[in-house]
C-alpha cells in the first residue's frame, strides 16, 4: 500500500483519481503512477467564491464580529488551494468575485481538465460557463454540485473551478 497526499481538494483530488486510474489501466507502476500525480500537482489549481462568510462563522472558522462586519461591507470571501496550500482573498461584491474567478481561469490558460463547481448555484455557475468558454479546452467540462461535507462549511451560493494547466 502507498499514502499520497494529493495536496488539492474537491475537483483537484478528482483529477488526480482520474489520471491515477488510467495509468494503472495502461499497465503503469505504481512509481510511475506517482511521479506522474505529483507532475499534475504542480498544474492543478481550485479556486472558488463564497457568496457570504455566515458559514464560516457556523463552522467556526470565523469569528462573529468579523463576520458581521464583512457581511456589511459585502465581502466576498475568495479561497484558492494550490500544492497543498490554502489561501484566501476578499473581494468586495459578487461581481467583483465573479471578475477575480475570470481573472485566476485566464491567469492559468490553457487547459487540459476544467471543472465548473458551485453549490446550488447553477444559474450563477451557467452564466460564468459562457462568459469564459474561450479559456476552456474543446470538448468535456465537468459541471459539478460540491458535495455537501465541503457545502455545508461554505454555505450555498459558492462558485468556483478545478482546473488542470496544460503542460
């Protein structure tokens, strides 16, 4: 048996599991399967915008005063994973939110893998979808709801993506 920490979350784990499943169906060892993984690593980015920080706080996370006083000031938080490590931005407003995801998706173009993710925000995720088809590669994109372990520490409302930059 072989531990791996994927170092992503969400989509960016599932791209792995994909890209591990068809080396190992190409006959690949298990040494090989790894160094590949950890070379996807290096390309693979999760970037997504909350619509409110009422379930960080739930979550504990945040604390109350700071999130009342964002609230009032709409600010948007904005979480990035990349290698393993997390970090975050404010943005004020959902349209300046929604302009930092184009941003971050033309920053990291072009594609192999792109995954739309949101959570119970599928009109919202739809209308981005067009607004950046240019950034994403012919033919598939996965268009997920995140699961509701991550949903219900980010709350509803969350758009976001999992993409895999072209080598």
């Amino acid at each position: 048996m072989t531990v791996f920490d994927s170092r992503q979350l969400s989509l960016g784990t599932g791209f792995l599991v994909e890209t591990a499943a068809k080396c190992a169906e190409a006959g690949s060892t298990v040494t090989k399967i790894l160094a590949v993984l950890n070379e996807q690593i290096s390309r693979t980015h999760v970037f997504a915008a909350l619509d409110t920080l009422q379930f960080l706080r739930r979550s504990g996370r945040m604390n109350s005063v700071v999130s009342t006083i964002g609230e009032l000031l709409q600010i948007k938080p904005f979480l990035k994973m990349y290698e393993g490590k997390a970090s975050a931005e404010r943005v004020r407003t959902q349209k300046n939110a929604m302009k930092r995801l184009v941003e971050l998706l033309k920053q990291y173009a072009p594609y192999e893998k792109v995954a739309l993710l949101h959570s119970d925000a599928a009109e919202r995720a739809n209308g981005l979808l067009q607004e950046v088809k240019e950034f994403i590669p012919d033919g598939e994109i996965w268009f997920e709801q995140i699961n509701p372990v991550l949903g219900a520490h980010i709350g509803p409302g969350v758009v976001g993506f999992a993409c895999v930059s072209k080598r």
